[in-house]
C-alpha cells in the first residue's frame, strides 16, 4: 500500500447524527484506515477546543489531510481555517442539516462519505466574503437578516431586541437598493436579498436549485413587492448599497448593515468530494 497518509480527525461528540446510525464512525475510520489514511482522532468540546482550533493546530503540525465528523456548525469553522491552504478537507456528515456537503454532492451517509474521501478526488469550493466574515452557503440582507439578527439576541438573552428586531421583521417594508454585480448597476425595490454561494439554505431548503460551489459565481436572488417573482442575477464581485441601514448576515453572523461588497473567493478550499 505504501506509506500511510496522516489525517487528522476532527470529531464533535454532540452533533445531530441525522444522517447516521450507531458504529457508523468505527466503520468509517476502518474503511479510510484501509484506504490508506493514518488517522489522528481529536474531539472537541464546549469549553474547548474548537473545530477551528484544531484545524489550526493540523496546519502547525504539517497535517496534508483534516477530516470532520459532525454538522455544519462543525465543519465550517474548520473550513475557514483551511482556506487558502494546500491542506485537503473531508467531510463525514454527522449533522443535522449539512448544506455544505449538500451543496459540494458528498453523500450525506457518513460510511458514502467516507467512500468518496478514499478515492482522493479533490474539489476546490469556492467561498463568499462580505465584510471580513466567510460565508459557505447565504449572505441574506433585509429581512432574512432580521430573523437572523433577532435569533442571535435571543441566545444571549437579550429579549427587548430580540422582540424590537421580531416587530421590525414582521412589519418589515421594502428597501431602495442598488445592486452592481461586475460593474454593472441596476436599481430595485426589495424586501429581501439572498447572495447565495450554496444550492442549500437554512434548514436545507433549496433555494437556488442551480447553484454549484465549484463554478466561480454567486447568485443574487431578490424579491420585490409581495406576489412579484424573485429575480436572479449571478457574478463574482456585488456591491449592494442603500440610503437606509438595512442588516446584513453571513451563514447567520451578522455582518453589519448596507452598504456592503460581497466577493466570490474562487476554489479557496480543498475538499473532497
């Protein structure tokens, strides 16, 4: 077989499970461990470390391979400290939702997953970012980032907000936006706008059929007045201005308020899939 290849395996003993059945992580470190892959298991926990932190400490350690088994909450932070790194990311879906391998076609079966990592095919998946923060799956400005917004006061138990963040949602009017995807400018009203990297969203809903996370191009998809369709426009650089503050979140971090440019960071990370 010839030299094993060292992998680090990051492991979140508290994700969903949705996609997998008990043993299904055994069975899976068996068939990577016939596969070649000299495995490295870590875990993570609520008082630390985190996924990020452990994939930082792959990277000090010369790891070429980050594998992790959990859901997105999991995986994503690992991702972002991979990016722009010639380390290759595997994902063994353990989640709930998981849009992110939804989005890249990695089988959401954990033992499938596993599979596609022993074969060695590598993708580079393109990523959003919209002031300093990375995005895998939406940017969402408008009233998409107010529903956000108010979920994030509410965790923290900051429920006057929260409530105010709730009224503005469900009172919520359109906004005057100007949109330049590429250098092109266009005028709108909206109620909300999604920038999508991902066919997936939220609660895995597919929001974007089309969408593909290898194609170097995010879709911009908005509505307008209530009962008009939503308009979809694509490109790689948008720029969204307004003379209102409207909110705007990234994967469900706010990250801040109009106006905003939001880039395509074409193949940033290596994935298997």
């Amino acid at each position: 077989m010839g030299i094993a290849e060292r992998a680090l395996l990051i492991v979140n003993p508290a994700a969903g499970m949705r996609h997998a059945e008990e043993g299904d992580l055994a069975e899976c470190v068996r068939l990577l461990g016939a596969a070649g892959f000299e495995i490295d298991r870590r875990e993570t926990g609520t008082d630390g470390p985190t996924s990020a932190d452990l994939a930082k400490a792959a990277l000090a350690e010369g790891f070429r391979v980050v594998l992790v088994a959990g859901g997105d909450g999991t995986v994503a932070p690992a991702a972002i400290a991979l990016l722009e790194t010639a380390v290759t990311l595997g994902i063994l879906p353990f989640g709930s939702y998981m849009n992110i391998a939804n989005g890249l076609g990695i089988p959401l079966k954990p033992i499938d997953a596993a599979r596609v990592i022993a074969e060695r095919k590598v993708k580079r998946s393109d990523v959003g970012e919209v002031a300093g923060k990375v995005f895998f799956e939406t940017c969402g400005i408008g009233l998409d980032a107010d529903a956000f917004g108010a979920a994030r006061l509410a965790e923290r138990g900051r429920w006057g907000p929260a409530f105010r963040r709730i009224v503005r949602w469900a009172t919520a009017g359109s906004h005057r936006v100007e949109i330049t995807v590429d250098g092109k400018t266009e005028r709108h009203r909206v109620l909300q706008i999604l920038i999508v990297n991902s066919p997936y969203y939220g609660w895995a809903l597919p929001i974007v059929p089309n969408a593909d996370m290898t194609d170097s191009m995010a879709r911009i998809w908005h509505t307008g007045r209530p009962g008009k369709p939503p308009r979809l426009l694509r490109g790689k650089v948008i720029e969204i201005a307004s003379s209102e503050a409207v909110p705007v979140h990234a994967d469900g971090q706010i990250a801040g308020r109009l106006p905003v440019t939001v880039r395509c960071c074409e193949g940033a990370l290596r994935v298997f899939a």
